[in-house]
C-alpha cells in the first residue's frame, strides 16, 4: 500500500495512492486517525479499513496537479547516518567508518516532496544528497537484527539537504544539516509488506536533468537492520520516526570544481519502486 498526506484546497489530508488518485482517509473516515503517526500507531487496527476504503471508494484527487505533503508533518525524531556508501566515503577522502556515524535533523527541516528548498541567506554552498528513508512502525529498545525488519513500516524518498560550511564549521553536523526546508522526503510511504527487501533498489539524483548520484541501496555500508539494531540500542523507536539511510558517491561538494545548487536549479531523488520526490531551489526570502 503507498499511504500519501496532500492538500487539494481544504487542508492536510491523508490518503491511499491508488491507479485512479488519491482516495482521501480524511473524507471517508474522519473519526479514524488524525495523523500519519496515528495511523502507523494503529496499523493492526486500522488496515482493513484503510484497504476497503481503498478498494471501494473513488479516487477523491488526481495524484497529477495534486500539491503532496510530507507524509509524516512533525515526526517525534529524524536521525540520519552519515557515510553509509562506499563511494561517498572515498569521494569525502574519509575512511570506512567502524561504527556508525549519526546525526539528527530538527524536524523543523521537514518539507513536501516537491516544495521549493530554500537556499539560505547565509550560505551559498547548499549540496543535494540522495537518499532512502525508512519510517519506523512498531519501533521499540534493544532490537536485535532478526527483528529490525518488523520494526519498520515503510519506505520513502529523500534528500539530506545540507549546507556544507555550517556542516564542517565543527565536528557536530546538526545545525549544517538543519536548515528549514532540507529535510524533504515522499513522495509518500510504500508500506513494507508491500516492498520486502529495501536492500536492492537504484537510487539516483539529477539535477536540472544532469544525473549527479546512481547507485543501490544494495551498496550500503549499514544496512538498514543494523541501523535499526544500532539506534535502539541508545534510544526508543517510536512510530513515525524517519531515518536517512545514507547517501551514495556524486554529491555536489566532490565534484571539480565543486557544484552547488542556485536559484532555479531542480533537484530530483528516484528510487525504484518507490518514487520520486522534485524540487526548485529557491532563495530565502
């Protein structure tokens, strides 16, 4: 199932993606769920309900023209792991990590699939990278690897928007990987049942049509169970919780000379099966 959040003139609205559009949650059963989390909260419960709501009801928006939402509006916490492609570590002149490398984004970074990115006031070097994100479902503390894959709830697209001096001002990432706007991701969630393994897709970024990024999430360095297995064994999963996996080789930083985004450049992140999320940058106003 791909479960979406857009609005089509009369607010936020959670919907079903289906061949024919958007079939609104909202509109079919406004007593159901809330929000995104509540609805990944209430999974067991609510699936059937969400599948015939599917299945018996026409689509209440056309998925083109329709504005997207970020699927989840204020997760509980975003955590990003860096250096997780062999690639993008040999391109950041970096070794292989031993252990996992973490950040978190504000979730005040949150922004729709295919809203404008902001490019800030105060810097000029504002980088792309391409990544999977996994939401988390049942979550939980001290998950083993066996686990990991029913913790998680699905799978989306995004990119880890950074901007790259406030990121290596010092040794602590956050507010360089924080800005508003940079934490786009969607276009909506491709439940896990519905994906199976999430360690095989192709994943690219091009900008203004220029392919930049092209890889597979088969390629990294943690996958995502050990990520799982790691981060809760310092911290409680919750449900809706967003996690960037990772970005492969060809970020904008590395390139010579190096490329950052401008004004009017599009950015857009495919992952098969998954979708595509597109955006204009933007200055800040």
């Amino acid at each position: 199932m791909k479960l979406a959040a857009f609005d089509a003139g009369r607010g936020r609205e959670l919907a079903v993606v289906t061949d024919a559009g958007l079939v609104s949650i909202t509109r079919a059963a406004p007593g159901l769920v809330s929000e995104m989390t509540d609805l990944i909260a209430r999974w067991d419960a609510v699936r059937g309900a969400v599948a015939e709501i599917a299945a018996s009801r026409a689509a209440d928006a056309p998925l083109a023209g329709t504005r997207l939402l970020a699927p989840i509006a204020r997760p509980g916490k975003i955590m990003a792991i860096g250096l997780n492609y062999a690639d993008h570590i040999a391109e950041s002149g970096m070794e292989t990590p031993a252990a996992q490398t973490w950040f978190s984004k504000a979730v005040t970074a949150v922004n729709g699939p295919n809203d404008p990115i902001q490019i800030p006031k105060v810097s000029a070097f504002l980088d792309y990278e391409a990544e999977m994100v996994a939401i988390v479902g049942a979550g939980g503390r001290h998950i083993g690897r066996e686990a990991a894959p029913g913790a998680i709830f699905g799978y989306c697209v995004g990119n880890d928007a950074t901007v790259r001096d406030w990121q290596h001002r010092t040794s602590q990432w956050v507010v360089g990987k924080s800005f508003d706007t940079h934490a786009p991701f969607g276009p909506w969630i491709t439940t896990a049942d519905e994906l199976g393994d999430p360690h095989g897709l192709g994943i690219r970024c091009l900008v203004n049509g220029e392919t930049r990024q092209a890889s597979n999430t088969a390629q990294l360095v943690f996958d995502v169970w050990a990520q799982v297995e790691h981060l809760s064994q310092a911290m409680t999963l919750e449900p809706g919780d967003v996690i960037y996996t990772g970005t492969p080789g060809g970020v904008g930083a590395a390139m010579t000379p190096r490329q950052f985004l401008k004004d009017g450049d599009v950015v857009r992140v495919e992952i098969d099966r998954l979708g595509a999320i597109e955006a204009v940058c933007r200055p800040e106003a």
